[in-house]
C-alpha cells in the first residue's frame, strides 16, 4: 500500500487530505496519508525551524537539523523511500510524474516556507541508498508554502492507484493521459449532457448520431484542435 508522509509547520492546512475521494480511499485501506507538525521536532524554547541565511540576503531558511530529524522519525528501514522536497526551483510536475509516484512505496513530502530549506537536506538523503530524492515544482509562480502543491500531486497520484477511482475507464480516456500520434499528450475533447438545447445552444450533431465510428473521429479533432490552440496562447 502506498503511503504518504506529509511534514509541514501547518499540519491544519493539510487537512482536506481526509475528504471525498481520499478520504474515501484511506478508508478502504487502498492507501495511507499521515500528517506530521515538523515544530514536534524542535528542542528550543521557541521551537524555531529556520535562520538567517548563509552570505546574508532577505528571508530565512529552514533548518537542515530540524528537518533531518522529521524525515529520519518517519523513514521505516528496507524499502525504498521517494522525498519530494517542494520548492518554486524544482522541476515542473506533469502527468508523468504522477504515473510514476503511483508506483512507489513510500512517498515523504517536505513542505518548505520561507525562502526554502538548507540545501543540504537534499545532497543528503540523495547521497543515502535508500532514498530517491526529487525537488518539485507545481508551476511557474510562487507560492507561500509547498502544502498546496504537496496536495496537488497526492490527488493526481493517489487516482491512478487500483480502485480510487470507481470507473477505472474515465483514467484512459481524460485529458493528458490521450496519446497522440508521436505519443504527444493531447487534452480531453469537449463534453456534452442532456438537455439538447440549453440556452440556444446545441450539441454537435454528430454526438446525437450514434455513429461510433464518427464519434470517435470527431472527439479526436477536437481534442487535436484544442491541444494546438493551447500551444498558441
Ligand atoms: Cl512546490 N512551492 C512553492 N513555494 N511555490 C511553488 C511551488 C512549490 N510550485 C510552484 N510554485
């Protein structure tokens, strides 16, 4: 079972992890999510987890000591541990990626604030033989902390993992899991329900047709026309 290690100083901020399909995921035992207060670590008065910066500069950064004692708490010895450290510099998360994650064992999330956490934290699990170690992004822009990012890449990851999702055909065919020709990743097609006409708007024709064949011609159009408009914006 995939199970999930989250360390944060807002360990609150975490807390929709426990709702709708997540939630309903732990429940079933098909993955494990544990949230960790990383001021548990601290040993001052003040439970201080940063400090100036080395060279001098504005904003602090987190403690490499008190990080290495949160990671080291949570790391069960034998297998293989994935530590994704978030951070804006990191390389940008993709579906790839998440596929990737879906296939690990134990996945530890260290979420930064401030202007980030001692460089050494990563050289250092890096250099152990039981740690993968990746620096994420989530996108080009700056967030406050690593928590909402933490939380974008359980969901993305934690649905692709057996039986989270009720309808496992809905993985197939959804937006950047198409392969197009040259294996390029395509976005989903347009989507239509019922009522047929709604605001004097119509669904495509072709929809209403049910030719399969047709159908599916014209989702992967649209979903082609879509991808190359998104490349030109
Ligand atoms: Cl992972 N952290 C922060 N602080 N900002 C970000 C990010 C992560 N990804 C995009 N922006």
């Amino acid at each position: 079972m995939l199970r999930f290690d989250l360390i944060s100083i807002f360990p609150e901020y975490l807390s929709p992890l426990k709702l709708s399909l997540l939630g309903k995921a732990q429940n079933k035992g098909l993955l494990q999510i544990n949230i960790h207060d990383l001021r548990d670590q601290t040993t001052d008065l003040h439970q201080s987890v940063d400090d100036t910066p080395y060279g001098g500069g504005a904003g602090m950064v987190m403690s490499p000591v008190v990080w290495g004692d949160a990671i080291d708490e949570i790391t069960s010895n034998g297998q293989v541990i994935d530590l994704i450290i978030l951070t804006p510099a990191g390389k940008k998360f993709n579906q790839q990626m998440a596929v990737k994650f879906s296939k690990c064992d134990q996945i530890i999330f260290a979420c930064g604030r401030y202007e980030g956490i001692d460089a050494r934290v990563g050289d250092y699990y890096r250099s152990q033989k039981n740690f993968r170690v990746h620096e994420v992004s989530i996108g080009d822009y700056v967030l406050g902390g690593g928590e909402v990012a933490a939380m974008v890449i359980i969901e993305a990851t934690a649905r692709l993992l057996p039986g989270v999702i009720g309808n496992p055909d809905s993985l197939r065919e959804e937006s950047h899991s198409i392969s197009g020709q040259d294996d390029q990743q395509l976005v989903e097609y347009p989507n239509y329900t019922k009522p047929a006409q709604w605001r004097g708007l119509e669904v495509p024709q072709v929809l209403l047709s049910g030719n399969h064949g047709e159908i599916a011609k014209w989702r992967r159009s649209e979903a082609e026309r879509r991808t190359r408009n998104l490349e030109q914006e």
